[in-house]
C-alpha cells in the first residue's frame, strides 16, 4: 500500500513526472517538459497497471489548485491523456459506492478505517484469474485468503464499506484517511440471503485531517 504525500505546486509535481522513466525506457526523456507513461508508472510505483498510473496522478495532484491541475495535465503526451480520459477516478461516499458503485471503477472514499480481525466477519468470495501456460481461467477465492479486510465508515453514514489490500503490502492506518483504488464484485454463497455487493481494493491512500 503506497501512501501518497500530494504535490504542493506544479513545478514540484513537474519535477516528480517528468523523470524520464525507467533506464530501459529508451523514448523517455527526463525533464523534456512532456509526460509518458513510462514516467508516470516510475512515480506511482507500477508498471503494467495503467488505471493505478491515472489514479495516482489524480490523487496526488489534489491539493493543487485548477489552473496547476490544468498545466499538469497539459504535460501528459497523447497516450497517457487518453488513459487519463479513460481511468480517471470518481470521488465517492460511502452511501455511494454501495449503492450505485460498479466493478471495474476506479474511485476515491474518504472515511475512517476500522481493521476486521475475524474471518467469520468477512464472508464472500472474489474472481481471481489462474493463469496455466498460455490459458486463463477463473476460481472464486474467499476474500480472507489474498486480503487484509477493513471496514471504511464516515460520518455522514452509519453504513460501512468493505477494503481489501493484498497482505503482502504494509497495512493501512486505522483513523481518518482518503482510499483509492478499484471497486471489485464481491461474491457470497448461495444460501447466505446476502446480495452480491462491491468492496474497494485499495492501492493508494492520504491522510485527512
């Protein structure tokens, strides 16, 4: 889980994209004044993950005012602005992203996190693909098996969100923050009478006040 400390101005946020990339990435040039791919992926800390890249962009460029925003997003080449176009999150309450939020979305909640100790808290189930040779299927997986397990409430609602983040990864701080990353369907077992719902895979976070 990557924390992420915004940008206070644009010459800063600037200097942190416009990196020049990876030493492999020979088509990026640092401090060019145009922004890849490549580069974004360095600061955000992935790779192939192109909905991470434009959700870090957005999350870290949030302090700034309108016009720095504008002038960040003027430096991006053609491609990663397309990408930004397609993936930029949406900013949801808790209410929201359980009632009309759908997988696949990238979208930032802010709330405060309470860590689930217990499995038999949890229920449910996720899709995960199990990749053998050059074949891909799918196995439902119960969600305690890849994921430390958070609820998200706020204080507008006495409802909570489910937040999952890989265990491999630091664990997420329990108090008030700002979460991104990928609402992602949540399955349960026939038979529970519960509703199939969403939970939000978290891949960023910022510290509110």
């Amino acid at each position: 889980m990557k924390k992420i400390i915004p940008y206070t101005s644009f010459q800063e946020a600037l200097e942190a994209f416009d990196n020049g990339g990876k030493f492999f990435n020979l088509f990026s040039h640092a401090h060019d004044g145009v922004v890849s791919t490549a580069e974004l992926g360095k600061v955000a800390g992935v790779i192939n993950n192109k909905q991470a890249m434009i959700l870090y962009l957005v999350m870290s460029i949030s302090h700034l005012d309108t016009r720095s925003r504008e002038r960040v997003l003027a430096k991006l080449d053609t491609q990663l602005f397309d990408l930004y176009e397609k993936y930029r999150p949406v900013h949801m309450s808790v209410d929201q992203a359980l009632d009309r939020g759908k997988p696949g979305i990238s979208t930032t909640a802010v709330g405060t996190l309470k860590k689930i100790s217990s499995s038999t808290d949890l229920g449910g189930s996720i899709m995960v693909p199990v990749v053998v040779g050059s074949d891909t299927s799918f196995a439902m997986v119960p969600l305690e098996n890849t994921y430390e397990v958070y609820e998200l409430s706020s204080e507008d609602s006495d409802r909570v969100l489910m937040v999952a983040h890989h265990k491999e990864k630091q664990g997420l701080p329990e108090r008030k923050v700002r979460l991104g990353g990928m609402l992602t369907a949540l399955s349960h077992p026939a038979g529970t009478n519960q509703e199939n719902s969403v939970f939000l895979e978290a891949q960023y976070y910022m510290e509110e006040d």
